[in-house]
C-alpha cells in the first residue's frame, strides 16, 4: 500500500533519462527526469504528505525507503548506462543525482508555494556550486 506506485515511478524515470536529449550530461538527464515526474508529484501530494509522516515515526518503513532508493539510483544509473555513460561515472550520477532530487522534494513539502520545478532547479544549481573548482586547493592531497 505505501509503495504501491514505485515501481512505475522507477520506469517512468528511467525511461525519461533514456528518452532525454541525447545533447545533455548525465547530470542534464536526470535534471530532465526529473522534471518529467512533476505533475505526477504534485497530483499525489495529498496521499504523499500523510504518508511521509508515517514513514517518518516508523523505522522498518524508513529501511524500506532506503532500500527502495537504492533499487532507483540502480534502475537511474542503468538507464545513463543505456545513454553511454560509463558504469561508474552512471552510478556516481545516479547517487548524487538521487540525493539532490530527494533535497528538492523535502524543501518542496516544507514550502510548496514554488513548484517542485522550482526546488529542483535551486538543488541542482548548489549541486553544481558545491563541485565548482576551488582556487587554492592542492587536489593531489588525499
């Protein structure tokens, strides 16, 4: 009941990633994925919102989340695999893409006055200041 729609969720994201203008990064494929889920998102926001309380104050569906998550990063670093991507580049991607997908849906239900599109643009825009080159920083240290 509670993951009743994940796996067509996973489908359709992954199917979007590969569906994504062949022009784009890894990173741009998820961003348009993303995105393609919006309306899907905001029309079951009224069953999500209760459903994410439960899962907060329950920690075997917490673990649940998580291992669903980890079979969505797979199925999303799939599908950049099927885009050419490399594996390992595809899974990085995927995890960190995940991670910036889920920040933007948290922020998104503690402020849904600015569309989920909205979260994700600002997500992945500190995504990418995060990893912006530092001046100064000797990479060759561990």
């Amino acid at each position: 009941m509670f993951f009743d729609r994940e796996e067509a969720f996973r489908a359709t994201l992954s199917d979007a990633v590969v569906a994504a203008p062949k022009d784009l990064d890894p990173m741009g494929a998820l961003i348009c994925a993303f995105g393609s889920v919006q309306g899907l998102l905001e029309a079951n926001r009224p069953v999500t919102e209760p459903r994410r309380a439960v899962i907060a104050q329950t920690p075997a569906l917490q673990e649940r989340v998580l291992t669903k998550t980890a079979g969505l990063i797979e199925a999303l670093a799939e599908a950049l695999r099927r885009r050419g991507v490399e594996k390992g580049v595809a899974t990085l991607a995927a995890q960190v893409g995940m991670a910036a997908f889920g920040y933007a849906a948290s922020a998104w239900f503690a402020d849904p006055s600015s569309g989920l599109d909205a979260h994700l643009a600002r997500a992945f825009d500190a995504l990418q200041a995060l990893s912006s080159p530092t001046r100064g920083v000797d990479r060759e240290r561990p």
